[in-house]
C-alpha cells in the first residue's frame, strides 16, 4: 500500500485512505478517479480470511454464508464510498464558494 501511496502522490493524484475494520480484521483502502473519472479502488484484501466454499449437512453452505458475508461488506464499503464522495462533494462547494468571496470581504 505504501508503495502504491507514494507513486499517486508523485503523480499527483488525489486520493481518499481508508482503514476498514471487521471482527478485528483491518483492510486499508485508497480510493481515486481514473482520467476518465471512473473511482478505482486498492487495498491489502490479503488481511481478508479465505473462507471454505463447501459446507456440510443440512445446515446452510459456507458459500451461501460467504456470499452473505460479501454482500453485507459490499453495502458498507457502498456506504462509506457514498459518504467519501459525498464529503468530497461539500469540500469542492466550499472550496468554490471561498473562491467567490471578494478579497474585501476579509477585512
């Protein structure tokens, strides 16, 4: 991660670090826009336990509880990729309303 954090900032592309956090397991996340605006996402997924797909007996599968799992973590990491985009959002309207004020406005 450390790598890839350093080639985006020679680069000098903005991007949003994330630590996300379940039952003790911590995966980083950097999040930026591709040129074509599309938001790309990278993190150290190898802190993530490989989960059995077979399962035994009448009790569900380990596929279908992991395919649970992934769903529930796709709707988080969806609502946290919302709240990034949606801070971003407010900071750019701020950032464009400074940019408005007249420079007498400070005295």
């Amino acid at each position: 991660m450390s790598t890839t954090e350093k080639q985006l900032k020679e680069m000098r592309i903005e991007y949003v670090k994330c630590e996300v956090e379940d039952e003790g397991i911590f995966v980083d996340q950097l999040f930026f826009h591709d040129p074509d605006g599309l938001m790309i996402e990278i993190c150290n997924c190898e802190n993530l336990p490989i989960l059995p797909v077979s399962g035994g007996g009448d009790s569900p599968t380990t596929a279908t509880n992991a395919a649970r799992f992934c769903s529930i973590q796709q709707a988080e990491e969806q609502q946290k990729l919302k709240q990034i985009q949606s801070a971003t959002v407010q900071r750019m309207q701020l950032q464009q309303l400074l940019i408005n004020i007249p420079c007498n406005a400070w005295t």
